[in-house]
C-alpha cells in the first residue's frame, strides 16, 4: 500500500472581479486531474517551470487549500474525509518545509523554543517526551541530528544564517516524527554551496529515518540528487514520471527532453553544442490548449495533437514503471 495516493486531483482559481459572473476565461486549471503516489522511504521529486502549479498541489495535499475534486489516501485513510482532532493528529505525519525559513520561524522565538513547540504540544503523547527535561535532551538530539552547532540554541532567527535557519525547520518538522515531508523549493533561497550541505541532510534522513519526501524544484541538480523518482508538470498536469535513472537516459516527453536540454552543461566542451530550447511562451492557466496541453510550443507536434488528449500511461516495459503522457508513444 502506498503512503500517500493523489487521485485525479483538480484545482481551480476565479480570478474575475466578481465570482457570480465569472467565464470560463476567468478561472486558471492549476491543478489538472493529477494522480500519482508515494511509498514509504521514497522521494518523488515533482520538477517543472515556474507557475505550473507545484506549490499548488503541495497546499492541496496539506489541505492548506481544498481542491475541487480528486481523492487523497494518506497512511491508508481518506485524508479529505478527516475533520479537526483526527485531521490535527494526521497532520503531524505530514510536514512541509518552505522555501524561505525566516518566514516560517517565529522571529520571537529562539531556535530552542522553535524546536520545543512541537514537543510540547504533543507531550507526553504516545512516543514524545513526558516534561521539560525530556523535552531539552529531546531538542538537543534534533540539533545534532541536523548538525546544528548547540551554542545556536540561545540564538534568534535574526542571528543565524539561512542554512542554519533551514536545519531548524527541517528540526521541527522532524520533531513531530513524520512519515512524509512536503518539501517546496525548500534549497531554492540558499546559497549554492549551502543548498548542497542541506540536501545531503535530507537524503540522510531519508535514509536513517525512513521519512518519506515530496521534494518540489525548478532545478535539475537538485532533481539528480535527491531523487528516487521523478515527476514532470506542465500546467497543472504530469506529463512523465519514471525513476531518477529511467528519466535523465531516456526521456521520452518532449517536454521532458526541453528541460534537460535547456539545464546548463558544466563542461566547456560541449556548452557550445547546438542547444534546443522551447519556442513560444507557456499558455496561460485559464487559457490550456485543446488537445495535448503541450502541443502549442512541442517540436514534434502532429496534427491530432492539437485535438486528442493524451493520457499518463505506462509505456509497458515489464521491467520498470515509465509513465508518459504524450501522442507519440500512443
Ligand atoms: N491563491 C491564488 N489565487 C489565484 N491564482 C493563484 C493562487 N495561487 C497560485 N495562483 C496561480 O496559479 C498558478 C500556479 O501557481 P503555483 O502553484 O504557485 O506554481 P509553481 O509553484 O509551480 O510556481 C500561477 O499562475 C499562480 O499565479
Ligand atoms: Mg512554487
């Protein structure tokens, strides 16, 4: 059974001035019949441009937002169908890291009280620590798991760097002992040398702790790091998904293959080679193209692509899970 199942998840955003008449034209698909899952000590990164609905979908899942219809099954329950006491209690298992830790801190908490609050709302509950004592050993065992420096405990917000400020979300967010952790572009605001010291953190505690990552990016490094899997959005839909392996030696979307193509080649050598990039811009949310949402800026588009849509479909290959969503591979 896996963690967590997104089930032809849909999400809409009036954007008229008044709602009662609203056209068609005013609402922007975000989310476009979505589906996919997540097995226990999995990460599944979900890449795409800028605006094509990832954070979106990290709020439905959270239920920060309601999502107009879809189904979502978490540690085996109906996760949409819960309600205050059981909803709170779920919620623990499932954290989300942001990209920008200062605003998810408390600028008035130092960084031992940031780590305790989790603690202490769940004290002495089943597996969390039984008063204040336990609960100071238990907030100096997060810093280290995070390699926090001790001495920071004492720190505001204010004083420490974004990295450090990072490693105390992840702490808190570890501190409720989750199986799944929604991470949105959570390296995206750090320095370069920095975003690579707190991924390989994230993939220890993958490793060490069996948590579970929904890791959101725009960025193709990241992606070949953390990776288990991967899915590929384009506006609001997933057009591939396939190992981290499968997908960077054979791509099959066109979209997939823009992407990787477009992503900077470190090696003089070939940086000049010939590269291909997308023609056009990317459709609007409340104007998707008929047919393959992609077929507008597609390079090998024929013509019933602009009429039939595709649907995410294994490609068969008995031996590994490669889904794709195009006319080619009809
Ligand atoms: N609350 C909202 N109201 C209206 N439009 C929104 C809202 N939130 C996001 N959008 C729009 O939805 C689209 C997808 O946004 P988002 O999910 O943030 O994309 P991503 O995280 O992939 O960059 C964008 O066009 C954005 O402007
Ligand atoms: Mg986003």
């Amino acid at each position: 059974m896996a963690l967590l199942e997104l089930k032809n998840l849909n999400k809409k955003f009036d954007i008229s001035a008044n709602s009662f008449f609203a056209k068609e034209e005013d609402k922007l698909h975000v989310v476009n019949d979505l589906s996919l899952s997540l097995e226990e000590a999995e990460c599944l990164v979900l890449v795409g441009e800028s605006g094509c609905g990832k954070s979106t979908l990290a709020k439905l899942v959270t239920r920060i937002l309601d999502c107009d219809s879809g189904e979502i099954q978490f540690l085996g329950e109906d996760f949409l169908a819960l309600k205050s006491s059981k909803l709170r209690e779920k919620r623990k298992a499932m954290q989300m890291i942001f990209q920008n830790p200062f605003s998810s801190l408390d600028p008035r908490f130092k960084i031992f009280d940031s780590i305790a609050e989790p603690l202490r709302i769940n004290k002495a509950q089943e597996g969390f620590p039984k008063n204040e004592a336990e609960i100071k050993d238990k907030v100096y065992e997060l810093m280290s798991l995070v390699e926090l420096d001790p001495v920071l405990a004492t720190k505001f917000p204010h004083q420490c760097s974004g990295g450090q400020n990072q490693r105390v979300c992840i702490a808190r967010a570890i501190a409720s002992k989750p199986k799944l952790i929604i991470a949105d572009e959570a390296v995206s605001a750090l320095d370069v040398s920095v975003q690579w010291v707190v991924l390989k953190l994230m993939k220890k505690l993958k490793e060490e702790l069996g948590i579970s990552f929904l890791f959101i990016t725009h960025d193709l490094a990241v992606v070949k790091f953390i990776a288990d899997r991967v899915a590929v959005m384009y506006l609001g839909e997933i057009v591939e998904m396939a190992s981290k392996d499968d997908l960077f030696k054979n791509p099959k979307h066109p979209y997939t293959r823009a992407l990787l193509n477009a992503a900077p080649i470190p090696d003089p050598k070939i940086r000049d080679r010939e590269r291909f990039f997308l023609e056009g811009e990317i459709p609007k949310a409340n104007k998707i193209p008929a047919g393959c949402a992609f077929h507008t800026r597609c390079p090998e588009r024929f013509e019933a692509c602009s009429q039939e849509k595709p649907i995410l479909k294994d490609l068969g290959d008995e031996a590994k899970v490669h889904c794709v969503s195009c006319l080619l591979y009809k």
